[in-house]
C-alpha cells in the first residue's frame, strides 16, 4: 500500500507538472504541460505534420516539372494535344504506380489543360509561363499546400492567391481533426486529397 501511494504521487506530481525541453535546433526551449498535453501541444503537433507532408510533397513536385518538360519537349507545337498526352501518360503511370499519387498534382495539370482550352488565343503564352520552373513550381507548390492544409483542417491563408479550384471551408484556425475525408483510393491509403 506505501508502494501504491508512492507510486501514486510520484504519478501526481509528474502530471501535474509543466517539462521545459531544450533541443540544440531552437533558440527557445518548448514546454510541455502534462495536464492539457492535447489541447496545448496541438498547434505544435499539426505544423510539425504540416511542415513534413510539405517537404515530402515538394519532391513529387520537382519530379512533375520534369516530367511536364519531357513531354512539353515533345510537342511544343501543338498544346491541345501536348496537354491530353501529358494527362494521359500521367494517368498511365498513376495507375501503374506501387503508392497512389497526391490528387493535387492531377488537379493541377488539369487546371493547366482548362486554361489550353478555354484561353485559345493565348495557349503557346500559358504554355511558355509553365516552361518557367520557377512559375510552374510555386503555382504547383500553392495547390500542395491548399491540399495539406484543407487535409488538416487549417485556414488557408494562400488560397486568395490561388486560382485553383480548392475551396476550403474550415473556420477554425488550427484544427487537425478533419474526420469527413475520404482516404481511400482502392486499396491504398491516400495521404490528401
């Protein structure tokens, strides 16, 4: 019974608590309070998850562009048919592929391909600003970061700027807990949507 009490405390006081962490990688030391972990630490939590799902998806990014380029070197001169090979062939290599790709790159080209097909005079001009990797990448990067964050819940901020068709609908500023998306593309967990 001793034991039990001791043991007991020790649990009290360990709870009842706040831990102050210092990392060699921040300037300011992080604290933890024990008795309102989740509701504390949930900001931290979600822009740590938010900061590696950006960095993770920024390589599928860069290999897009690459891809995009290959093909659009193959048919600079003809853009309605450049835009439906691309897709195609990027469809290919989704449906073939071991991991399901983020929904927001094929979201993209498909933007790209609209914009081909509804501003005629002007398909070469949209084209060329694409053939930029640096506009292609930070257009690209705007539709990532919609996505992770419409997945998490948080409140765009970029998305004013963005063109895209992302609508995000969330009210609060930070919360993780978004429990109505789908995340199932056949028998695979999607990360995003």
């Amino acid at each position: 019974m001793f034991f039990y009490i001791l043991i007991s405390e020790f649990v009290f006081l360990f709870l009842s608590s706040i831990t102050v962490v210092f990392t060699p990688d921040r300037l300011e030391p992080y604290y933890i309070d024990w008795e309102n972990l989740i509701e504390t630490s949930e900001i931290f939590i979600c822009n740590a998850i938010q900061k590696f799902l950006i960095e993770h998806f920024s390589n599928y990014n860069n290999s897009i562009y690459y891809f995009y380029k290959y093909w659009r070197n193959n048919y600079k001169k003809r853009p309605t048919k450049f835009m439906k090979h691309l897709l195609k062939e990027y469809e290919n290599i989704e449906e073939t592929s071991l991991k399901p790709f983020p929904k927001y790159i094929n979201n993209f080209l498909n933007i790209i391909k609209m914009k081909v097909k509804i501003y005629k005079t002007e398909r070469n001009e949209i084209l060329e600003r694409y053939d930029d990797k640096d506009y292609f990448l930070n257009d690209l990067n705007k539709k990532m970061k919609n996505s992770i964050n419409e997945f998490l819940d948080f409140q765009n901020d970029d998305e004013s700027d963005s063109d895209s068709d992302s609508d995000s609908d969330s009210d609060s500023d930070s919360d993780c807990n978004n429990n109505d998306i789908v995340m199932k593309d056949e028998d695979n967990d999607v990360p995003l949507h």
